[in-house]
C-alpha cells in the first residue's frame, strides 16, 4: 500500500444488527472529533468504513462486492475499512484476498480507529481484532447528538454459544457497560434529542451492573432508573433470551408506563429436538409459558421472534411444530432465515444438512404464516389510541411517519415535526404498517 494524506472526509455503512448501527454512529462521532466530516450524499468519501455483519453467508459475502465496486472508481482510491463482525472473524482473510483494503478493526477494538488511519496512511495496512473487555466506551467521544429514537448499547457478546451462531466468537464473552455510564449516556442523548431508547444486547436481558447504592441490579432495574430521566418518554430493549428472562422483568412491563408494550424474544425452533441440537436449553412449551407471563403483566404486549428453517437434520414434522408454536405465540412481527452454516460453529459439520429447496419452501410457509399473524395483529389495532413518536417525512408533503408504542410503523397526514409525540387513532391497517388520523400533538 502506498502512504496517503490523512483522510478529511468519511462514509460508513452498517449492514446486520442494530448494534452495528449504534458502532457505526460512535465510528462517525470519533471521526468527526478527529476533523473528519461525512462526504456529502453522491460524493466520493476519502475514507469508507464496511462496519460488517457476520450471523449469514449473504452478509459477508456483500463484503467482498462492496470492496471491489470501491476499488472500481475513476478517482484516487479510498481508504478501505472492513468494521464489524466479518473483520473480527475473517480479518486474515480480508487483508490476503482484498489488497485494497487498508485497514481491518474487530467491534472490540474501533475506539482505536484514529492510530490505525495514521499508520494506514503511512503506507502500512492495520488490523486490530484485540477484544479489550471494557475499554471501547470509555475511550470515544461524549454523545452530542441524536435521532428522536436512539440506540443504546448496554450488553455486549454471548455465552450462550447455540450451535449455529457465531456472535459467541466475533462478539465476545458477555459484558455489560456500569450502570453510571449508562444513565450518564442516556441522559446525554436526551439532551441531544432522544425521546426513546432502545437498549441494545446480543443478550440484553443478561445485563447486570451495581446501582447508585452498590446494589446489584438486572435489566428491570436499570430500565426502572431510566424512566426517572425527564424528557425520555420511552424505553425499549433488544434481543433477550428466554434463559435469563425474570420476574423483575416481566414485572416491569405491567408497572413502568415508558416501558414500551413489545417484545422480541427469539426460540428458533418449535422442535425440542432441534432446540437441544441448538444447544438453546429451553422448551418451545416453556417458551410458550414465557410469552404467557409478559402478556398477564401487558395484556397487550406485541410479541416478536426470530425462527431459523432447515437447521441440521430439521424433519418435515419438526418443521411443522415451528408452524405451531408461531399460531400459538400469536406474534406482532417475527423474523425468519435460512441455516447459513458458519465457518467454525458446531452446527456447520453436522450431519443432515437441509437441501436448499427444502429450505425455501420451508422458508415461505413459515413467512406466510407469520405474515398472516402479523396483519391480524395489525388489523386488532384499529381503533385503538395511541402516541406516535415521528422519525421522518412520508413520500407525500404533509404526510409522517414514526412508531406506534407496539413498534408498528403509521403514517399519518398533519402539520408535525421529527421528535414529535403525535396521538392517532389507528384507522387502518396493511401487512407492514397502519394509517393514523391525528387527535393532537404532545408538547415537544
Ligand atoms: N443461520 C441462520 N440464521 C441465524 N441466526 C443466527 N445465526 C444463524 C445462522 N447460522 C439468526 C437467529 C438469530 C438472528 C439474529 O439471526 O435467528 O436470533
Ligand atoms: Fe447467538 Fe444464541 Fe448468543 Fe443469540 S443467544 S447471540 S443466537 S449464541
């Protein structure tokens, strides 16, 4: 690689998780206190960084397309940062099969972002996938800004380890962020603009920390503390494992009114067969029980899932209780995806790998069934009053659209702004998304 200037203007693209998305906002908030300021919308970027997504082989492959249609320019080439999950897994890889690439930075480690550009532009390719515990937050910059909804990291990694996952090895043993920068944080994005935050975790519901009174605290009481924060209206949280659900949580969702009414509780699998081979270490029955006891705290709790079809040695009649356990959950919303083996997961060398046609059509009937339970939840809706938090401008003048409390997306006609707090009546519903009419807008 050649020595360069020092870059003075960057691009960041996240792909995968919403995790990735609240690294690439602390990415550009450490460039942009180095002096660097985002390339304008069309414009090349001196420095592009591919803050990457390792859970499925579509994901990484995106990678290695982005690379070459960014080497393919007419101009100076950029410096090319491959962030994010594929960094951390295939780092060695990247830098042998894409020389283009200057620099390779694991989610551990891109606090250290500014001394790999410098050594970069000297001319020497950096990698650092070093997975320092606790270091990153304390070293990026204090928050000064952000979207109405922000993300909040407070739990990173998993020691879950289900067979097919790789987030145990590109993410990390588990930790969480001390509960004193995390009100401290929250408190600062609401100054900056947040009117609801979205705690973030690959197992978020594992958070632990000491409070104010060096009492041990899980994510009920950590959540309970963020409520007292004025001008926060609503909290959210994302993804929990059935494992380390509690009474304090499920208590939660009945007793703090910014606690949103919605839950993304993924089982993957209505077989428990195929659960043990997961190694998720749970029962889709009491999975079930699970989602019960959100519902007799929040009778109208949305539920949400993620189910994975044709893992290793998934039978036609274990793919049939999957079916099963989606009519009984009675979800809002649920994810679904194919097996994607992943180099390095027990799961990738077992035996009775699923044949790709029989995996697609497993695939669709699953996503109509969850899409016939998402309309029906959609269309239960109407009627209902609610708040809508604004996050952005609709196609037609005058038309917004934002967040009903059970994250369904409305959009409404009305003279409002982005951060507004809006109440609707939920008039009609589609597969993806309800049309409000607007009663009034809560002071801002
Ligand atoms: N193949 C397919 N889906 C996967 N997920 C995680 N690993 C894999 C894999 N190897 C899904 C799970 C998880 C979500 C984030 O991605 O459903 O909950
Ligand atoms: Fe992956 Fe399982 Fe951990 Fe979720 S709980 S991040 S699926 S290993």
């Amino acid at each position: 690689m050649e020595r360069r200037p020092l870059p003075t203007t960057y691009r960041i693209k996240s792909f995968g998780c919403q995790m990735n998305v609240y690294d690439g906002e602390r990415m550009g908030e450490l460039l942009a206190a180095q002096g660097l300021t985002p390339a304008a919308e069309g414009e090349d970027a001196e420095l592009v960084v591919l803050n990457t997504c390792h859970i499925r082989e579509r994901a990484a492959e995106k990678v290695y397309s982005d690379i070459g249609r960014l080497l393919k320019t007419d101009g100076p080439a950029p410096l090319i940062t491959v962030a994010g999950c594929v960094a951390q897994a295939e780092g060695k890889e990247i830098m042998a099969r894409a020389p283009g690439v200057g620099i390779v930075v694991g989610p551990q480690a891109y606090h250290r972002l500014p001394e790999l550009i410098a050594q970069a532009s000297q001319g020497i390719r950096a990698t650092d996938t070093d997975m320092p515990a606790d270091a990153k937050f304390a070293a990026l910059p204090r928050r000064r800004r952000s979207a109405p909804a922000a993300f909040l990291t407070v739990q990173e990694g998993c020691d879950k380890f289900c067979t097919y996952c790789v987030v145990p090895y590109t993410r990390g043993a588990e930790i969480s962020r001390p509960f004193a920068d995390l009100v401290a944080e929250a408190q600062l994005l609401v100054e900056a603009g947040a009117r609801e935050i979205t705690l973030l975790g690959q197992n978020v519901n594992a958070w632990t920390g000491s409070d104010e009174a060096d009492r041990t605290q899980g994510l009920d009481g950590l959540i309970r503390r963020l409520a007292q924060i004025d001008g926060l209206e609503r909290i959210r949280y994302t993804t929990s494992h059935p494992n380390d659900v509690t009474d304090g949580l499920i208590a939660a969702h009945g007793e703090v009114a910014k606690l949103m009414p919605y839950l993304h509780l993924p089982v993957q699998s209505g077989s428990d067969r195929v659960l043990r081979a997961m190694n998720r270490s749970h029962t889709a029955e009491a999975y079930l029980r699970l989602l019960e006891r959100f519902r007799a705290a929040r009778p109208d709790i949305a539920l949400s899932g993620d189910f994975i079809v044709g893992f290793p040695g998934e039978t036609e009649a274990e793919f049939a209780e999957t079916l099963q356990v989606v009519e009984a959950a009675g979800y809002a919303h649920a994810f679904s995806f194919k097996y994607s083996p992943r180099p390095g997961t027990p799961a990738a060398t077992m035996n009775g790998q699923v044949a790709a046609e029989v995996m697609d059509e497993r695939l669709q009937r699953l996503q109509a069934t969850i899409a016939r339970g998402q309309l029906a939840f959609n269309q239960a809706s109407v009627g209902r009053r609610c708040a809508v938090l604004v996050e952005r401008r609709g196609k037609r003048p005058g038309q917004w659209l934002g967040k009903s409390p059970w994250l369904q997306s409305v959009w409404f006609d009305a003279d409002a702004a982005i951060g507004d707090l809006v109440m609707v009546d939920l008039a009609q519903a589609g597969p993806n998304s309800l049309e409000g009419r607007v009663l009034e807008t809560l002071a801002a």
